[in-house]
C-alpha cells in the first residue's frame, strides 16, 4: 500500500514557532516507500519527494526529530540525497539536512527520491525549508513516516515463522 500524505502548514504555527514566514500556506512531502534493512539493531529506510507548494520554493531543508519521540529510534542515521542534492546527517542531534546546489526547487517541481534511515517507524519529524541567504527558515511541516508494508520487529528464520503459524 502506497501511502501519501500532504501536509498543511498553517502561516501562523510558523509564527509561533519563531520562523520568518513569506506567507505561502503549505507544502507537501509525498513518501514514496519503507523498507527494512537490518534487524539487528532495527534500521528502516524511507523514501520520500518533496514539491513546493505554488509561490514557494526552497534550496535546502532540514528534517528534525520531535523530541517526544524515542530517543535513539527515531534518530536520523544516514541520508542519501538524489542527484544535484547533497546531504548531512548531524550525528549529535540527528538532523538530516539536505542542499540543492544547482538552483531553487521551484513550485510544482517534485525532488527525490530522498532516503533517510532510522531506527523505528512510525516516527515524527519537522521539516523546516530554507533559502540560500535568509537566516531564518521560511516555513515548517510536521510529518510523519509509517511503515507501507508490515516491518519485522524481530530477527526469525524462516523455519520458526513457518512452525509458529502452522
């Protein structure tokens, strides 16, 4: 099951946050997969794609962990940006940051697939969106990633799943 979600960003919670705002009302990131990549710790990957909402445009962007999430499973591990994009993760606060070095991504554009990898799903994240030379971001979402198919929680061979649902 794809799963997708748009997210709206209202221009007030951006001024209660402390973000300079240029008015635009939303933005949406579209994840675009999940997978499993080791059980033991547990690491997740997720994919997603970012497109401006009309009259905005970004050129690097920052996703952030809530801080009522997990500790440590929700913590960005690595992150791997698509072409013309580069990006960081931040390992003592686990912030993944991601620069696009060609241009702006303009309104209507999509970019990605971006990936991040974590240590749980469903996990919560703020996105806060910037623009080269402004020192404030622009606007922020909240999103939240989810599984889009069952993740294993518990390493198993696949002779213990077969005698366990017989």
């Amino acid at each position: 099951m794809r799963r997708s979600s748009r997210l709206s960003v209202l221009l007030l919670s951006g001024l209660l946050v402390g973000g300079a705002s240029t008015g635009h009302a939303d933005s949406w990131i579209t994840q675009t997969g999940c997978d499993t990549l080791g059980l033991d710790p547990l690491r997740v990957g997720v994919e997603f794609g970012v497109t401006p909402a009309i009259g905005n445009f970004t050129n690097h962007f920052l996703v952030i962990p809530l801080p009522q999430e997990a500790p440590g499973e929700c913590a960005i591990q690595e992150c791997i940006a698509p072409t013309g994009w580069v990006g960081h993760v931040f390992p003592y606060n686990q912030i993944a940051r991601f620069d696009y070095f060609q241009n702006y991504l303009l309104a209507g554009t999509t970019a990605g697939p971006f990936r991040i990898v974590m240590g749980a799903v469903p996990c919560s994240y703020v996105v806060r969106y910037y623009i080269a030379g402004l020192p404030e971001w622009i606007f922020e979402e909240t999103v939240t990633f989810t599984p889009s198919i069952p993740v294993p929680t518990q390493a198993r061979s696949w002779g213990e799943l077969k005698a366990r649902y017989r």
